[in-house]
C-alpha cells in the first residue's frame, strides 16, 4: 500500500503555496498542474484526485492564497514575475531586509554595470561594439562579470564580419529586477540615479578617510644617555710585614 492512502492530502491552495516556496524559479500554473497529474500517475491512490485538474482550479486557489497573505500581513506576498508565480518580500520591509543581507556579501553592481546592463536590456539583441559605441569605453570586463552573474546572455551572433556574439537579458534579470517581462521594463534612469548617488557617497566617504602614516618619536625629546660604566675599583694596597720582634 503507499504512503499517499496513509497520508493527508491537501487541497490545492496548500499544494501551490508549498510548491511555490519549493522552486528554485518562478512556476507557472501550468508547471503546478503538471506536477499533480504526474505524481497522480506515479503514486496513483488518494493522489488522483488531481488527475482531472483544471488550470482555473489552481489560478482560483492562486488569488486565494495572494489574497489570504495580503491579509495576514506578514511581510511577504505571491508575486507574478517573469511570467510565473514567485514569493516577494514586502517592499515596505526593504531598508532592514537589505542591511541584513548585505553583511558579509559582495557588493551590488558598479555603477557602470548597471549602465551597461541598461543598454543590453533596452537595445538586445545587441554586440559589444555597439555597446561601446554608446559608453564610450571599452566594457569586455562588465560583460564578462554580468555573464558570470546570469544577468546576461548570448542571444545570438551578428551578421558582421566575424560575426561576434550579441546580448540579452535572462529570465533571472526579470526576476531580480521583479518584472513579469521586457514590455515592463519601464524607466530605468530611477535605479541609475540611485547607484551614482550611492558611488558619489562611497568615493566621499574614501576622500575624507585620513591616510595611514607609520607613527614617528615624538619630535623634541632627546634621547637619554647612555649609562656611565662603572668605575673601575683600584686594587688594593698591599698589607706591610710586620716586624719581627726581637
């Protein structure tokens, strides 16, 4: 017998809300009703309540669960970004949650990263070159370190002689930038405004630092004598014989 007829079986508001916890990436109501019609298959038993599933049962159980957690209030809601389902913090929150992820972890894009990630994101499918042509500077490290951070992709190759690599966005810069997709992209001048007050901070903060100087004697004291050697005791005297006596 399997554990599924021994187990309680949830509805399905409490199946979306754990699998949505569980993912590693934002799920669509789709992805949800796949899982429960393929562990209906697999475990067969109690399970196969779901086989039958409707994508309206589950987009339901959806607005109920969002509207159960605005409710609540407690400091989190179900979010629909990059065209799934994703748990996102309260923005009200974002101060104290930002300081407490920023103990110990790198330090957020340059400010000309994010510049750069701003022309990809507005112009891709787009190569280096043209990139390069807009900043004005040579950006082969920026590229490289957004690739790194999955923040960019290669979408393609160019036509040009050599046919270098273009490059675009990912889903995960949808997800980190909390968009449902490009067409929400918006203005991104806000965010640009914001990092090059935050590097005008840091460099202010550099230049009022004190330079470190090695500490020196203080100036006006003489150095103390060296001590006298001890005189050298004279040898004593030697004792006179005494007369005999007669």
């Amino acid at each position: 017998m399997s554990m599924a007829n021994h187990e309680e079986i949830p509805d399905i508001k409490r199946l979306v809300g754990s699998l949505v916890f569980g993912a590693n990436r934002s799920v669509t109501a789709k992805d949800i009703r796949r899982c429960l019609q393929e562990v209906a298959e697999i475990e067969g038993g109690d399970t196969q309540l779901f086989t039958e599933v409707r994508l309206q049962d589950i987009e339901q159980a959806v607005a109920d669960l969002r509207n159960d957690l605005e409710r609540s209030r407690l400091g989190f809601s179900l979010a629909e970004v990059a065209g799934g389902l994703r748990y996102q913090t309260d923005p009200a929150c974002g101060r104290w949650l930002r300081h407490m992820l920023s103990a110990g972890k790198p330090a957020r894009l340059s400010l000309p990263a994010l510049e750069t990630l701003a022309i990809i994101a507005y112009r891709q499918p787009i190569g280096k070159s043209d990139i390069e042509g807009i900043r004005g500077v040579n950006v082969d490290h920026i590229i490289k370190t957004l690739l790194e951070v999955q923040l960019v992709r290669i979408a393609g190759r160019s036509e040009l002689p050599g046919r270098p690599f273009l490059y675009g966005t990912t889903q995960l810069f949808l997800e980190h930038f909390g968009l449902k997709g490009l067409k929400d992209l918006g203005d991104m001048e806000p965010l640009l405004a914001a990092a090059r007050e935050e590097e005008k901070a840091q460099n202010a903060k550099s230049e009022s630092e004190p330079a470190y100087e090695t500490p020196k004697p203080e100036s006006g004291v003489e150095p103390a004598p060296a001590p006298a050697e001890p005189p050298v005791p004279a040898p004593e005297s030697a004792a006179p014989e005494a007369r005999a006596s007669e």
